[in-house]
C-alpha cells in the first residue's frame, strides 16, 4: 500500500469517529485523595492512555511517591487546596476558584469527579470554565445518609441537607451522574430532582481480575477477614462481636481486621480494638498489603452499614475466590447472591452474622463452592476491563452505539 493511500485511509477514518461524535482528547480528573488516582482510577487512566488522550490529574495532597507514579503513566499533575470535612464557605469558594483557574489553564475538553466536595466545585468549576463534557460519580451516599441504631443523628441530618442542596446545583450542570447502585439512583432523583436521564448505574467501578488471581481454598484453620477502615458504620463492633460468639464454641477459627485508623467522624480508635486484641478475638495488623491475609482467608466478612457504593474490598475478595458474608444494605447487596456465593445478613444483627459463619465453620465444603461463585460473579460483574469501555463511552472517549452511556 503506498504512502498516500495511508494517509487517505487515516483521513477517512479520523473524519467517521468525528462524525460519530468522538471528538475529545483531553480530560481533567479531580480527586480528593491522591492515591485514589493510582488505586481507583488507575486502569480507567491506562485506558485513556492508550486512546492518546491527555489527562491531567488534580489532588489537593500530593505525595513524592503518587506524583511518580502518576506521571509514570503519562499523566500530567497539579494541585488544588481542599477542606475534605467541614462546611466553611470562604475555603469551599477558595477551592472552586483554584479549579476554574486550573481549568481554564488546561482547557480539558471533559472533566470527571468522584467525590462528594469534587463533585460539587468541581462540575460548578467546570461549567464557569465553558469544560464541553462534565461528569461526576457518586461512588455511594456516605456518612451523612447512613442511618444509625437510633436513625440518623442531628449533625448528619444537617449535613445531608447541605449535600443534597449543593447536588443539586452542581449536578443541574453534569451532562451525567455515574452512581454504583440503584438505591443511590433512587436518593438522588428523590432527594436532589436529578433527572434521571442523566443517571446511570455502572455497578461497579471493578478490579483487574489478572492483577487478584484466584487462590485455593483456606480451610484449616477456618480464616474470617474483614477490610475495611475503622468506621463505626462499616460494622467493625459486630464483626468483633460475632467474632468472640464464635471463638466461644470453636477456639480454633480465626479471626482478622485489616485497616487503619480514621478522622472520620464515625472512626473507631485503638482503645475500642483494644479489649478484642487482649483476649485473642482478632488478629489487627493496621493497614497492610490485603493480598497475602487474603490469600490466607476462608471467607470475606464486610457486615456495613455505611452507605457504599459497591465495595471495592468485596470485589477483591471475590476475585480471589472467597465468599462472601456481608449485610442487605445498599451498596452491600450488589455482592452477594444469598446462599450461593455467601450469606447477607441484616445491618448491626450480630446473632445473625455469627450464625452465617458457623455455617462455614461447621460445612467448610462451602469454602470452595461458594468461593468459585464468587469469582464468577466477580468476572459476570467486576471486571474492570469490561466495565471501563462503559466508563469512557460516558466520559465521551468512544463510540456510543445506540441506547448507550444514556
């Protein structure tokens, strides 16, 4: 083929992806954690990469290590101040300053973000700053919608007043709102008037299943693990708890919690793990590499209430091939087909949660069986490299076939 038939071919085909609407080439993500750009939102940035896109990456707390390896993937950084708590609005106006001015020195032609604050002075930024494509994910309603024993306290009330307020101004300009649920879809076109035309429901933000291979059943002894940080919400105490009902019929089982310690307002410190730790209910290394303990777990114990998304330690467990036993609440839900790949059980029900993992105690046969559920459940739902295509169709950095990305 000659030279110019090359050429002619690549003309051809630059003008049918403009025709077809695939006309962007550079997009801004704003984060409110910088290594959630590496853990989260890694494979997603490969992805644009490789379409050639420019991305630029905004946090507001970059690390030496972070900024490595984020600009190992091609991506250029800047940063940007943010009150991730707290509610003053002469700093929340300083931050939305700083993004409009950073995008108008990027001139990003989509800008996408993923959390509460992001979300709001992000889009808010990017539609003063004339961004063409705007796109906020809300990866689960968070503390502020989580009900407690008694409901929900006065403070979160106020807070999710607030929340629900800045949603919907911010999201009356998104083009479209990613949420991983369909409970999060319901609140916010309850709550906040979305339109739910704009909504859509990924189910999931997934997980590479080559880099979480699948490891051979653990049944001797029987391992329970929870990950998760030291939220309150996340079901920390009834995992102890139910933890110390079992250890007081089996001695043998194990139990651990991986994580570490919060400044969130439902954080638990070391003085409430402590009394768990003195008598042997828990083994709690703090916040470590999760794939070793994970290889050594019989089953992934998430038993929250918090208001998820889609729990990214859930879909990393069931990748490696362990069930799961984890609550029938937003978010949670998603991950388990009760009985077949695990056990759900209701929010703070600590004689329940004890009960589902006697059942593995007493069958441990199910370790395997339901463990192989749960890794194809995980490539039926979680794989990352079938869901990102969704996430950039969205974002408007691939052809949409008719009816998707709406």
């Amino acid at each position: 083929m000659h030279w110019w038939q090359i050429l002619l071919e690549k003309i051809v085909l630059v003008y049918t992806r403009y025709k077809r609407g695939v006309i962007l080439k550079s997009i801004s993500i704003v984060s409110h954690y910088s290594h959630s750009l590496i853990n989260f939102r890694g494979p997603m940035i490969v992805d644009l990469r490789k379409r050639r896109v420019n991305v630029f990456a905004l946090a507001p707390d970059w690390q030496p290590d972070a900024v490595k390896a984020v600009q190992g993937m091609g991506v250029r950084t800047e940063g940007y101040r943010l009150s991730r708590s707290g509610l003053n609005p002469l700093t929340d106006l300083r931050t939305l300053w700083q993004l409009w001015r950073c995008f108008k020195d990027q001139k990003p032609e989509a800008v996408f973000t993923y959390a509460a604050k992001t979300n709001v002075w992000g889009i808010l930024a990017a539609t003063l700053a004339g961004v063409p494509r705007r796109v906020a994910m809300v990866e689960g309603m968070g503390y502020a919608f989580t009900e407690g024993v008694g409901g929900r306290l006065l403070s979160q009330r106020l807070l999710a007043w607030v929340i629900t307020r800045l949603y919907r101004a911010a999201f009356h300009f998104a083009h479209k709102v990613v949420v991983l649920n369909p409970d999060d879809a319901a609140d916010l076109e309850r709550l906040c008037g979305l339109d739910p035309e704009k909504i859509v429901v990924l189910g999931g933000i997934g997980v590479p299943l080559q880099e979480w291979p699948v490891q051979p059943p653990h049944t001797h002894p029987i391992t329970f693990t929870l990950i998760a940080r030291l939220l309150r919400e996340k079901g920390i105490m009834e995992y102890l708890q139910a933890a110390r009902l079992v250890k007081a019929r089996y001695p043998h089982v194990r139990f651990c919690l991986l994580g570490g310690l919060d400044d969130n307002p439902g954080a638990l410190g070391r003085a409430d793990i402590q009394p768990w730790l003195d008598d042997g209910t828990v083994e709690w290394p703090g916040q470590v590499d999760v794939k070793p303990w994970l290889a050594q777990t019989s089953v992934f114990v998430l038993p929250s209430y918090y208001r998820e998304g889609v729990p990214r330690s859930t879909q990393e467990a069931m990748a490696m091939g362990r069930p799961v036993i984890t609550t029938d609440v937003p978010g949670c839900r998603e991950t388990v087909v009760n009985g077949v790949n695990g056990f759900m059980v209701p929010p703070r029900d600590v004689e329940a949660l004890a009960s589902a993992m006697m059942q593995f105690v007493q069958t441990p046969d199910c370790v395997a069986s339901m463990g192989s559920e749960s890794r194809r459940l995980a490539e039926e739902r979680f794989d990352v490299d079938k869901i990102n295509p969704v996430l950039l169709r969205i974002l408007g950095f691939a052809e949409l076939s008719q009816g998707e990305g709406k």
